[in-house]
C-alpha cells in the first residue's frame, strides 16, 4: 500500500499503525504518529487501521539546543 510518511512516498505492506511503526523501525523509540493530521494515542495504534493516500507524521523528540 502506499502512503506518505513524513513528506514522502513509501510503499508498505502494514495495515495498521502499530504494523507500521515495527515495519518502519520506530518500535524502540518514543514516538507521536498523527495520522490526517490527527494525532492517535498510543493505546489505539493496533487499532487504526491504514488506508492507501493515508498521510502518516511520525514525530520523534530531539536533544538539541
């Protein structure tokens, strides 16, 4: 299925948020995943099932200054 992740196009066999962050390699890290520009709690990531166009923002903290 294809959808935009961040800005790009990707092609990606999941079919729910959760699927997706494991296929990505985000499932080690603390993440906020607006899906639409909706954000989707944490608890409702198997949940959320993915459609193709779907847009995916995965958001991940920095240490910066």
């Amino acid at each position: 299925m294809r959808l935009i992740v961040n800005g790009e196009h990707a092609e990606v066999t999941a079919r729910d948020l959760a699927a997706l962050v494991g296929e990505m390699d985000y499932g080690h890290t603390h993440l906020a995943i607006a899906v639409n520009y909706h954000v989707v709690p944490r608890a409702r990531w198997a949940e959320t099932a993915l459609k193709a166009g779907d847009q995916i923002e995965i958001i991940t903290p920095r240490q910066g200054g």
